[in-house]
C-alpha cells in the first residue's frame, strides 16, 4: 500500500510523457507564442522544433547543423544561407549576432506551416528587432523550413566616375600670428522644436539645419528645467540626429528623457552645437518609394528603399524620419538601422516604425539618412 | 576721549618730524616710457636700501644717500604703476607710472572669417597697437582700417584709439569672393582675410524631364538675391510625389547646378529646397 501512490505517480508520469512524444494537436503545432529557450531535438517533428533547432543553431553559428534543417527545395547554397545571417561588406549584421527569438505559429497542416518569427539582434548600436514569417513544409517525418532565396544586391564591374565634392580642413600652428587664422564654426540654426510625452519619458524633438557654406558637425543638447529655474536634467541627441551636416542640409533630431514627465519642467532650454570637419558630398543617396503602412502586427510603419547613386559602398545606413502635423508642426522623430550594406546603385528596404498613437495624426514625413562607411573615418 | 586724541596727535607729530629731521628723500620722474633708462634721485647722507616694485619687475639695491639711482631699460620694460621705496632709518616711498612706448606692432582681429553677402553689420574688427615691449599703448593713435575686394575698395576709415583699442563694424559687400581687410598705423600693418560667401538661394527653380530610367530632374542656376552663384556643395533636397510613394533625394550643387535621378514611373509632382527655401513645383507625367 505504501507503494501505490509512488508507483501510481510514476506511471502518470511516464504515460503523459509518451502522450507527448506522439500525440501533437490537430495542425501539429503548439499553440501559443514560444520564446527561444528551447533545447536542440535531434528530429524536428513539429514545425515548432524546426525553428528552434534552426535557430538555436544560427545562435551556436553551427551553420551545416542549421543548414541542415532547411529544405533542399529551397534552392538556396548554404554559403548564401550563411550570409544572409552573417551579412556582408561590413554590414550592420556582420557585426550582430542572434540574440534570442520568439516564434508563433501562423497557419498550419498535416504538410506545411507558416511561423512568424521575431528575432533579437545585439548590435555595437543597440538592440535590433527583425520579423521574419518562415514557411515550413514536412519532409517525411521531419519538418523543415523553406528558406527564401536571398537576393544579393549583385554591382556589375564598372567604371563610376565620381567628381565628388570634399571639404578639407587645414588648421592654423601655434606659431601663428594671434587673430591671423581664425575659422568660426559654421551656423546651425534650430528651425523647429516640439517637447511632447511619451510612453518612456518625455521627449524633446525637432529640425536643425546648417545654415553655412562649410559642413559641420552638429549636436543638440536639451536641458529640461523646473519652475525653479533648476536644471532638471540635461541629454543629448546622441545617434538620433544627422551628425554631419552639409551646407543649407536640414536634419531631425530627437532627445529622449527617459522617466521624465513634461509636467514637472517649467521651460527647457536648447543648445546647437558646431564644429567645423573635414566632410564628403558623396555618395548621394536617395529615398524612393516612401509610404505609411500598416504591417501585418497592425503598426505604422514608413516603409522605402535607399537607393545608393553614387559608388562608393555604405556600410551602415542609417535612416531619421521626421513626421510632420498637418500645421507642418514636427510630432514625430523616428530612427532605424539597416543591417545591410548599400552597395553602389542598388538599393536597400527600410521601416521605421510610427507610435500608434501619432499615426493618425502625421500628415506629412521627411527622411534623412546618415551613412557609415569603413573606409571613411 | 579728548585727552586719548592729543596723545595719539602728539605721537604722529613727532613721527613726522623725526622722518623730516633725517633729511633721507626721493624725487621719482614726472614720466617715463617703457624700455627706456631713467634716474630716482635722493637727499640726505649716509647708506640706504632701494626697493622697485613694478608689474614686471622688482629689484632691492643699497644706495647712499645723495647719489642719483639709475634704472636700466630692462627695470622698465613692462608698463604700469612703480613703487620706489628708500630706506634708511625710516622707509619712505613713491610711485610713478611708466607708459608704453612707440607702437611697435598692431594686433588685429576681425569677426567673422566667413560672411554672407549683403548682411548689415555683420563684419566687425578690433586693432590693438603695442610697443616693442608688447606694452599696450595708451596714448591715442589713428588706425586706417580699409576692406579691399579685387582691388576695390570697399570701406575705408581712420579710427583713433580709445584706451589703446580701435573698432569698426561694416555692413558685407554684394559679390562673394575673399576680401582683405587692413588695419594699418604709420608704417604698421596687419592684414586679415575674410570670406564673403552666397546669401539664401533666391528664385530657386527646377525643371524635370522623363528619361529611360525615370526622372532627370535638375535646378537652374542656383543665386542667391544679389546674384552670386551658391557654392559647390550646398544641398537642394528634391522630392517627388506620385503614386508609388514619395522619393526625397539630397543633392549637392555641382557648378552651380544640382541633379537628381527620381524613379518615380507614374505621373509625379516634383519640388525642391534649399535649407528654409522653397522652390517652384513641377508635374511630370506618367511613363508611356
């Protein structure tokens, strides 16, 4: 008798386990969304094992392992397969790794299925979010995925003549004559500026534009000051802004204050800094096909293409929309990274994303993109 | 109290009179200039210690009484207020002031080094004259300031210096080019250079035509209001709107022209600017 209850668990036990192993719901995939913790199975019978086999293997860059698990009527090479997570030409990616996942099923039959897939990227600029819908097929008893061919922006040889525009800078010695050299800085001016709430704090947003026939280098620095007249607290633009800033060339800025509440700051004092740098007026990059979208999560999104019309490559695009009211007023400054490199004329999509609340508001966008290039310092 | 103020009267009187009674004095120059020597004579008998203390220098010598002290031109280089102290039994001081000397060299600054066109009082410029000692002169002297553009000259005044500091303010010449600006005092002269650029773009205007592979668009001319072409570099921002979306393309002017290659196939609104200035619109219509 004292045994019974042990032996009766035990059974339990065991019984749900092989419950488990062979009996799955009716489309043969868990329901409900899955964070990526999952433990490597060594056959993927459901398509919720194959993404996370597949994935937990990009993680480990096992790559033949994950390769593996992508189907051979994919028609994709594994070495385009390890590019299109590893990145090329000093892209964003190629300095990311996968930081974690989270997978929900779309739809699904007894022979294919469709998993939507949010994947967390560590980059050197912050966290990167990429959504990516995953077609599944099964394969006998294995489940794999349907790996999309990756279309590799492909630059014929060519000549691109390029009479670009450069600044250089020359500096005056110590030795020179007092008042004999000087350079001002060039003038920025502030042409706009809104301070609204957000979710995450308060937010001090708005244009800059170089009002000089030389480049600078721009920063915009907010303090947020109480009915004391005290200083609250002071930020920068840091990487919200177009640093480099070519003559007569306008650019969002945006200052966040995380934690802070515009209700406690009395009046908030604005403070354009300039310098004077050496800058390239190449390569020109346009922004094409620009439209407010609606995704498939239900987000407004900017959607468009940089298109690069110069030849030299652009390691890190790096894009700053800001949206306008209808009264032109700036309610809105949003930022995004693409993870590919721009290569010479081709061109790369972008999104960035316009909080719920403001979308039916914005009127009107502009966008700027800042450029990062390896060979440039 | 009365009887505390006579004792104290009483004290003071006999000091006076025992300073007077050694018969030890100085007589400091009336002027001196810096860089130049000059003599402290002295009364009376017997040895004594000489102080100089000045803004540059400070010196300690024993001297007898009666005897003239000299001052080197190196005791006096640095311009300003002197104190000469004798001291025998008593100490007994005095102060003389020594200005700069000739100027010798001319300091000048100007602000900005870069103007736009036709901007009131915008360039403004400051002339200090100093002696061979890097003295600050004083003394009032007439600095010429002249603004000379390709040979012409554009402003031209004497301005006499008020506590060694001469100043202009000018409004910045029509045409962009570099000017040189010239401060000058008797046979000295300090040269500045200061860049006069393009104003704001005025009139901007672009035309548009359909190519194989979209929309050449391009700006006339770029001048600003007083007809001086806007430099190489300076960005006009393009945008068109059709029914694909909107294509922004940054362009920088080259030889006074900017260019942009817009994709757009349908029929499509194109406009530019240039910083805070609008330019025309134009429609072009759809690919056939």
């Amino acid at each position: 008798m004292k045994y019974a209850v042990p032996i009766i668990l035990v059974a339990v036990t065991v019984g749900l386990m092989v419950l488990g192993l062979f009996v799955t719901t009716q489309a043969g995939v868990p329901v409900g969304v899955t964070k990526g913790s999952a433990l490597h199975t060594a056959k993927a019978t459901t398509p919720q094992q194959a993404i996370d086999n597949l994935l937990l293997d990009v993680q480990r860059r096992n790559w033949d392992r994950a390769f593996a698990a992508v189907s051979s009527s994919s028609g994709i090479t594994e070495q385009a397969f390890i590019q299109d997570w590893t990145g090329s030409d000093g892209s964003l990616r190629s300095f990311s790794s996968l930081e974690g996942y989270e997978s929900r099923p779309l739809h699904a039959t007894n022979d294919e299925a469709q998993m939507r897939v949010h994947l967390n990227f560590s980059t050197p600029v912050g966290p990167l979010e990429d959504v990516r819908d995953i077609h599944f097929i099964r394969e006998g008893d294995v489940w794999k995925a349907v790996w999309p061919k990756v279309q590799v922006a492909s630059v014929p040889a060519e000549v691109i003549p390029v009479t670009f525009l450069r600044w250089d800078l020359v500096t005056g010695s110590a030795g020179d004559e007092w008042g004999a050299r000087n350079i001002d800085a060039p003038h920025v001016r502030i042409i706009s500026m809104n301070a609204v709430d957000s979710g995450s704090g308060a937010v001090v947003m708005g244009e800059v534009t170089n009002e000089d026939t030389v480049p600078a280098f721009v920063t915009v620095n907010a303090t947020l000051v109480d009915g004391n007249g005290n200083p609250i607290d002071e930020e920068s633009s840091f990487d919200k802004i177009s640093h480099i800033l070519l003559p007569k060339q306008v650019s969002p800025y945006r200052i966040d204050f995380p934690n802070l509440h515009l209700k406690n700051v009395k009046s908030v004092r604005m403070d354009e800094k300039a310098t004077l740098v050496p800058a390239s007026a190449d390569p020109v990059i346009g922004v094409m096909n620009q439209r407010i979208e609606t995704d498939p999560q239900g987000k407004s999104v900017l959607h468009g293409d940089l298109l690069n019309q110069g030849g030299q490559t652009v390691n890190i695009p790096h894009v700053i929309a800001s949206f306008y009211d209808s009264n032109g007023k700036v309610v809105w400054v949003s930022d995004g990274y693409v993870d590919r490199a721009l290569l010479p004329k081709s061109s790369q999509p972008f999104a960035v994303e316009i909080p719920k609340n403001l979308s039916s508001e914005v009127h009107s966008f502009h966008v700027v993109v800042n450029q990062y290039s390896l060979n440039k310092s | 109290m009365l009887r505390r103020f006579k004792i104290f009267a009483l004290i003071y009187f006999a000091a006076t009179w025992a300073g007077l009674c050694s018969a030890q004095d100085l007589r400091v120059p009336g002027s001196a200039s810096a860089g130049a020597e000059t003599t402290v004579s002295t009364t009376g008998s017997g040895k004594a210690t000489f102080y100089l203390v000045g803004p540059g220098a400070s010196r300690k010598s024993d001297v007898t009484l009666g005897e003239d002290i000299h001052l080197s031109a190196q005791d006096m280089q640095t311009a300003g207020r002197y104190l000469a102290i004798l001291c025998a039994d008593t100490c007994h001081s005095s102060a003389f002031y020594v200005s700069a000397g000739k100027p010798a060299s001319l300091s000048f600054i100007v602000h900005p080094s870069r103007v736009p066109v036709a901007l009131n009082d915008a360039v403004s410029g400051v002339a200090f004259p100093f002696d061979q000692y890097r003295n600050l002169v004083l003394t009032p002297v007439n600095v010429n300031f002249q603004l000379t553009a390709k040979d012409t000259s554009l402003f031209s005044r004497a301005v006499r210096t008020q506590n060694g500091i001469a100043w202009f303010r000018t409004t910045s010449g029509k045409s962009a080019g570099p000017v040189r600006i010239t401060a000058s005092l008797d046979d000295l002269t300090a040269q500045r250079a200061l860049q006069q650029v393009a104003s704001d773009p005025c009139n901007l205007r672009i035309t548009g035509q359909r190519t194989k592979i979209g929309i050449l668009v391009q700006t006339e001319p770029v001048h600003d209001c007083a007809g001086n072409v806007l430099p190489d570099g300076t960005i006009v921002t393009f945008t068109a709107t059709g029914q694909d979306g909107k294509d922004t393309v940054d362009a920088p002017i080259k030889q006074g022209i900017a260019r942009a290659q817009m994709d757009s196939a349908g029929a499509t609104t194109i406009s530019a600017a240039s910083g805070v200035v609008m330019g025309n619109e134009i429609r072009v219509g759809a690919q056939p």
